[in-house]
C-alpha cells in the first residue's frame, strides 16, 4: 500500500514563485500541495487549519515576514516541518536556521534539485523523530 502523500503549504507573495513551486511539486507523487498563502499571517491561518506536513516560506513577504510566520507555526503545530525559501546569503541563512530553529534555510538561486534534495532530507528526519 503507497503512504498518503504529505501535504505541503507554500508561502510566497511572488504569484510565479508559487506557481513553478506548485508545479514543480506536481510532478511528485509522493507530494500534494494542500494550499497557498501570499504572506505569512495568511500562511499561520491556512496551516493552523490544513496542518501540513511541511510549509515552504519566502522569507521576506508582506503583512508578517517568513521568520516571524515559522516563530508562530513552530510553537503552533510543532510537528510541522518548515523550510525557509530566501534570496539571502549563506551567512544570514544560518543565522535565521538556529535563530528560528527551521529545519532548513534554502537560497532561492540553488533551484529547484536543491528544494527536492532538502524536501526529502527534512521529510525523512521528521518521520524518523518519535512522537511526543
């Protein structure tokens, strides 16, 4: 019997940035994406309802930004695993990854193989921890 596939929520207030995400993402089947959201309090709305697996944040949207959404999606649905979508260099992105305490920052420019091969690692460790 084939797992359900995990349900992912993508926040990005680029409409083309979640467009290829969602398309991308598509092609995968052990991968549904459950919604979308344009800022990060609609990102905290939505995944408080939907509870995905997994919820891909832009960094830097309107309304609340991608560190403030993951601060409130962390304490909120703890099993949830976040990876963070941003334009910033290697040296912020480590800065935000244990400040926030996300399962993954991922520059943008690294593309799409990267996005797979992070989705799959941090999908993985999180089926791997025991619940609490």
């Amino acid at each position: 019997m084939t797992p359900a596939p995990k349900k992912v929520l993508i926040a990005d207030d680029q409409s083309g940035i979640r467009s290829l995400l969602k398309l991308f993402l598509g092609k995968r089947e052990d991968i549904e994406v459950c919604d979308e959201a344009a800022d990060g309090m609609e990102a905290v709305e939505k995944a408080r309802i939907l509870k995905p697996d997994l919820v891909l944040l832009d960094v830097s949207m309107p309304v609340m930004n991608g560190i403030e959404a993951a601060s409130i999606l962390k304490r909120l649905l703890p099993t949830t695993a976040i990876i963070l979508f941003t334009m910033y260099s290697d040296n912020i992105r480590a800065a935000i990854n244990s400040a926030v305490g996300v399962d993954a920052v991922l520059a943008k420019p690294d593309g799409f193989d990267d996005l797979s091969q992070v989705i799959d690692a941090v999908l993985a460790r999180r089926a791997a921890q025991p619940v609490a």
